[in-house]
C-alpha cells in the first residue's frame, strides 16, 4: 500500500471527495425533509481545484480517489471532472458513490470518460419504504441505472445498504438473496448514530439472520481494500459485506483515507472536528509544496479512533450531505 503513514502507522493512500452538497433526495438519515441551507457554487472547489488537490495527493503517494456527494451525478458535467481525474499521473483507482438516480443517463457517459467504478447507495427494494427513506425519489430509476452501469463495463457495482432498525432491517433477506439470483455485491453499513437517526443494527446480527439462507463463507475483498469485511453464501454468485465501524474493534485501526468536503476543507475523519482549509490556499496560488505540507499535516493530525463505542452519538458540525459519505 502507497501513502503517507500518519502517527500510528497507517498508510493513508485513499482520498474521498465530494464534489457537491447538493442532492435530488433527503434520506432520513442523512438530511431533514426541507433539505439543508445550500453552500454558494463560489464556496465549492471548481474542477480545476479540485485537480490540483488530486495532483498533489497523487504525489505523496495517494493512489484512490472517490467522488461522493450529496449527489455527485446533479453537479453540471461530472464526466468533465473525472476525464481530468484519471489523467493525473499516479491514481490507480477513480470511483463513484451515486444514490443511483441518475446512472442510467451517465452510466456510459462516466464509463468513457475514465471512471473505474461504481457503489450505489439502496436501502430497500420495497418501493413503498424507498420512497418513505428517501422521501423523494423512485425505486425503479435506481434498479435501471444498477443495469446500465453493468451494461457500461462496471464490474462490480457495489450496493451499500445503511440498516435501521425498524425500518429496513427486514430487508436484509432480500438483499442477501440478490447474490443468489442476480451476482449482486452487497455491503452492509452500520448507521453512525447521528442525533435524530434511526437506531442502527449491529453487524454481527446481521450474519446471524442472513445465515438462516445459508453458511456464510469469509472471502477476499473483490476490489479495493476498503472497510469491509467480505463473505459469500454458499453457491451464490455475488458477496456479502459488512461494514462495521460501531462494533468492529480493529476498524479505525484499517482506516486509510480522508475526506475532502465541497468547499475545500480536508477532515482526517468522519466524525472529529478538526478540519484543513485547502481553498483558501489554493485561491492564493499555493505551490504544489505547499498543499502537500497541508495534506501531510492532515494526515499527522488523523486520530486513532473515533470514539463512537458502545453507539455513543456525536454531534458533528456538518449533516452527512455536507462533508461526503
């Protein structure tokens, strides 16, 4: 693994950014009904700035990028963004988390322009219940853009499922029988426990469950070396994983990324405090020295863990559409 190592060792080679905070849905998870007060376009990171960023992570030996929101398929021309993305010398891996709305249009489009793959965000496949976790937005738009993006060559598409309990945790059958009948590779996430959110489901009950369909199999990660830890049912295409950073001892211990939120700011993690301004810098014509002294002082500053055990909630100063999921 390349990257610059951060005070307990880790190799931090794994850059998520997110492009905007806008978004077409309001998840309950995620934002209120009436959405969040929107960033100014003059606050968020042009293409170009972004670029730059990626350049001098690339350098420091930061070979992933992911492009999250919000939704990052609603800012205008996305695929202009990563065509300049996948020419940066050194980024091995360029991919897309997307709530999938909008896949079935871009799905090519992103295939062409350079992007290696994609996870799409799908907590049920009840339309009645996607449209209440949701609130806005229609279940078969994102079954269709799941096609197109295999259809395009995106092999594998993830599913990240977010399990709550009470309110989709009876999905997580019908998921699991996905790998069965479609080759579905599917992720399940631990809800952080966000003031207001639902309750989350510990991992470990959801292997209990879903081994009522069968023996689950540990197996190698797909693709990547992400958080997850990855399991197959027995005769079944697809896998299963799970990712589990509320009752997962070892978890922190494997992170390997930052974020990088719409309007430049750079968190060594989800859910601390502390934040690196690289907007502004970059508006004052910083050298490429300069921002990845900035970049490496985030890494240094990346605490050890996040101090979410035992479901603690944390109040953080953005909404999840505000720093990138």
């Amino acid at each position: 693994m390349t990257g610059p190592l951060d005070s307990f060792g880790r190799s931090i080679n794994y850059l998520r950014i997110s492009v905007t905070d806008r978004c077409n849905l309001r998840c309950i998870y995620c934002m209120p009904p009436e959405g969040v007060p929107q960033m100014p376009h003059s606050e968020i990171l042009s293409y170009e700035e972004i670029r730059t960023v990626v350049q001098a992570a690339a350098e420091l030996g930061i070979n992933r990028i992911r492009l999250t929101g919000g939704e990052p398929l609603v800012r205008a021309d996305l695929p202009k963004l990563i065509k300049m993305l996948s020419q940066v010398g050194g980024i091995e891996e360029l991919s897309l988390t997307t709530n999938g709305a909008f896949l079935k249009k871009y799905a090519l489009e992103l295939k062409q322009a350079g992007l290696s793959r994609v996870n799409v965000s799908l907590d049920t496949l009840k339309p009645d219940k996607f449209q209440y976790i949701t609130r806005l937005g229609k279940l078969e738009a994102v079954l269709e853009g799941i096609e197109a993006a295999k259809e395009a060559g995106f092999v594998p598409v993830k599913i990240n499922t977010v399990v709550m309990r009470g309110i989709n945790d009876d999905d997580v059958l019908d998921f699991a029988r996905m790998t069965y009948e479609d080759g579905w590779h599917i992720r399940f996430i631990e809800l952080m426990p966000f003031k207001g959110a639902a309750e989350f489901v510990p991992s470990i009950e959801l292997q209990q469950h879903i081994s009522l369909l069968g023996k689950l199999e540990s197996c190698a990660s797909i693709t990547g070396n992400g958080p997850a830890t990855y399991y197959r049912l027995v005769g079944a295409k697809g896998t299963i994983g799970f990712i589990a950073p509320l009752t997962e001892p070892s978890f922190c211990s494997r992170c390997n990324r930052m974020r990088l939120t719409p309007d430049g700011k750079l968190r060594p993690c989800l859910l601390g405090e502390d934040e690196i301004d690289l907007k502004m810098p970059l508006r004052n014509s910083a050298s490429m020295e300069e921002l990845k002294n900035l970049i490496l002082k985030a890494v240094a500053s990346k605490p050890e863990h996040h101090h979410l055990e035992g479901g603690n909630v944390r109040l953080v100063n953005r909404k999840m559409s505000q720093i990138g999921g």
